[in-house]
C-alpha cells in the first residue's frame, strides 16, 4: 500500500533516510513528507521506530474536485464501512493549498455531512464525531483541485514521545531534535554534550539514538490500533522487540545556567529511565571547564533582534532603546559561546540552531555547513563548526 510519512521543513531527506533502514519500497520525497510503499508491519514500524516523522498516513481515496460540494459527492461513495462501524467515532483534519478552496472548516464539514450521510443512508444510524481522541482520525489534503483522503495511523503527532513530564519556555520539537542530531551523524560513537539543555529534549533523543531505541516505545496509543483490521500479535511482536538495542559505551553531558531547567531536564531524563547515561550540570557555558572531544549540539537562544520567522538581512530591525539592548546581550551570549567553543571545546564538531543570523557572526568562527530548518514558525540556520587547536590551515594539513 501506498503511505505517507509527515514532517517538519527541512527533515524530508532525513526521513527518507530512516525510511531506507527501515525497508520501505518507492521512497519519493514531497513536501514536508514522504511517501513511500509498504505493508502493515511497516506501517507499525514506521510509527514505532521513525525519529523525524510526524504522523503516517494511509491514502484510501485520490480525485480531482472544484467545490467542496463535489468533494461531499465523491467522500460520500467511499465504502466507509470497512473502516468504521456505527459503535466508533471519527475526527476530520483538513489541510487546504488552493485558491479554489478557500476554507478548511467547510471542507472538513462537508466531508463529516458526507460520511454521516452514507452510514444514515444504509443504516438508519451513524457513528458520532468526537474531536479528541476519536477512533479513527481522517485526513483531507487539498492541493489546487487534487484531493486525497487518508487515515491517519498515529493520532497524536509522533514528536510526542510520551517521556515529557515538564518543559520550559520554547523546548525543542522532539522531532526536531532528532533530525538534528541524524544530520550532525550522531550514531553513539563518542562522548555528547548539550551545553544549554533546557528540558534535556537534544540529550534524551541522542541516548535513544545511540541505544537505538525506537521513539514510539513511550507512547500510550497509536490511532492503528482502533482499525477495524488491527494486528495485535503484530503489533505486540514489534513492540516488544529489543533485538536492535545496542551498547553505548560513552556518555552524555548536559548543562544550563539555569537551576529550574536542570530540574525540569531531570525529570524528564528520569521518565525515559535514561539517568545512567546523562549527566546534569548546573552551571554556565562560559564556566565549562576543558572538554575532552565530543559531538556537541545545541539550541541557544535566539534573542529578539529579527522578526519572528525571519533569517534574512532584509528583516526588519526593532528600534527601541529595550530591544537594543536585549540585541547587545544576545550578541554578548554568542561571543561567549564562540570563545567557550574555542578554548573548551578543541578537538569536538559542535552544531548550533539559531534563528538570529546577526548574532551567529558573533561566534567568531567559520561554519563548514549550513542547513536550513524550521523551529515551530520560526526560520533557523543549522551550522556545523570543526573546533581545532591553531590555526584552521595547520588544522586542515593535519588531515589530509
């Protein structure tokens, strides 16, 4: 069967790389998604174990429409009734990219009238609607006229793992994190430090990569489950199968300036029963002393010097005497950042995420790569940094 695996901007040829490990047939990459073709044990599995995806979608019906009264006649010869029965309750998410449709409620509307209307229609009754945690979740996407209806097998969005017990202000998307980390080419190999934590999201999603424990092993429920067609022994199979776990013999070191986020990151590490291979730190970058060599990632933060969104020298700056000074201090923090990166850190690759491009020059130092992601609304650059001692020609001789 043809699915579909949903993401965040930026992390398509991640996924499709987890989707490679994970056998799947007929990868094409889409827009923040993936498609690819699969059975119903990869179904299973691509909720269980993929790091970057947000939910997984099983297309039941595909066809061209210009009005959402077309759209009601063409839900309504679905044969829902191999998937729902009148004991089950349903909910409908339409996403919408057309000039022609205008509004996502009406077609998700519409699309609710067409299936009550077919099951009154055979059966005198018809399953109820229930906005949180319904049976079956339906997806309606609307691109120009072109109009796929799916299931949606996961519910909740993947990126909640089920280990957050607490977070702090602007943490991390889980799945975020994880492609973050899966293009800095943490596989477990060395030592991993977080220098500024936060709830723990960058050092809980690098202890799963590097036990290589699948990310849904946390979750209470999957939609999949409530099908009509669901495969407990299946199910139960792949869930309880650790044959893939694998050793991890260095460790990981997280800190942060601040004593409630360290609280909250061990709570947190403490709920993913991973406290033997994190250590917590309270204590500032700046105080650090010298680290042996490691993979460091890291999200600081951003300031308030560009719009919400904006990566660009085009974006507007604030002006006020309060902004200014939030800039200084900002740009402050990354010139403290790029010192410790120099003189705590030589020998590691460190990558930063950071929206705010003026306050990234303040690092001081040469990024090798850049990447491009999205942090909820908010346009990022993801910077890879080669810290070495002397200078970058010695460094570079010393290589090759």
């Amino acid at each position: 069967m043809r699915l579909i695996a949903k993401t965040f901007k930026g992390l398509e040829d991640v996924l499709a790389m987890e989707l490679t490990a994970l056998g799947a047939n007929d990868i094409l990459i889409e827009r923040r998604a993936v498609s690819f073709t699969g059975d119903q044990r990869l179904l299973y599995k691509a909720n269980l174990w993929l790091r970057t995806a947000s939910r997984i979608l099983m297309p039941i019906a595909s066809f061209k429409a210009k009005d959402a009264d077309e759209v009601y006649e063409k839900v309504k010869r679905i044969e829902w009734e191999q998937y729902l029965t009148l004991d089950m309750s349903f909910a409908i998410d339409s996403t919408v990219y057309s000039d022609t449709f205008r509004h996502s409620k009406y077609v998700t509307y519409r699309t609710k009238d067409a299936i009550a209307d077919r099951f009154v229609e055979r059966c005198g009754k018809r399953p109820s609607v229930q906005v949180t945690k319904p049976d079956i979740y339906i997806n309606v996407h609307i691109a120009n006229e072109q109009v796929t209806i799916s299931l949606d097998s996961s519910g909740t969005s993947l990126h909640h793992r089920g280990w957050r017990q607490q977070q702090t202000a602007a943490p991390l998307n889980e799945a975020l994190a994880a492609g973050m980390l899966l293009m800095a080419g943490w596989k477990g190999q060395q030592d991993f430090c977080d220098p500024m934590c936060g709830s723990g999201t960058l050092l809980i999603e690098a202890a799963m990569i590097a036990l290589n424990i699948p990310p849904g092993i946390y979750r209470q429920d999957f939609a999949f489950e409530h099908w009509l067609d669901f495969d407990n022994q299946l199910f139960e199979d792949l869930y309880n199968d650790d044959s893939e776990e694998r050793p991890f013999n260095h460790h990981i070191y997280g800190s942060d300036a601040s004593f409630y986020a360290i609280q909250v990151a061990e709570k947190n590490i403490k709920a993913a029963g991973l406290q033997k291979y994190i250590t917590l730190r309270q204590v500032r970058i700046q105080e650090l002393k010298e680290q042996t060599p490691c993979l460091l990632v890291t999200n600081p933060p951003y300031g308030e010097r560009l719009k919400k969104g904006a990566v660009s020298d085009r974006a507007e700056r604030t002006t006020s005497p309060a902004d200014e000074r939030s800039n200084a201090e900002i740009n402050r923090l990354y010139d403290e950042i790029g010192a410790a990166l120099k003189h705590k850190f030589a020998g590691s690759t460190a990558w930063l995420l950071s929206s705010n491009e003026e306050a990234l020059k303040h690092v001081g130092l040469r990024p090798d790569q850049r990447f491009h992601l999205l942090n909820g609304e908010i346009e990022c650059l993801f910077q890879k940094y080669q810290l070495f001692k002397g200078d970058r020609k010695q460094w570079r001789s010393g290589q090759s």
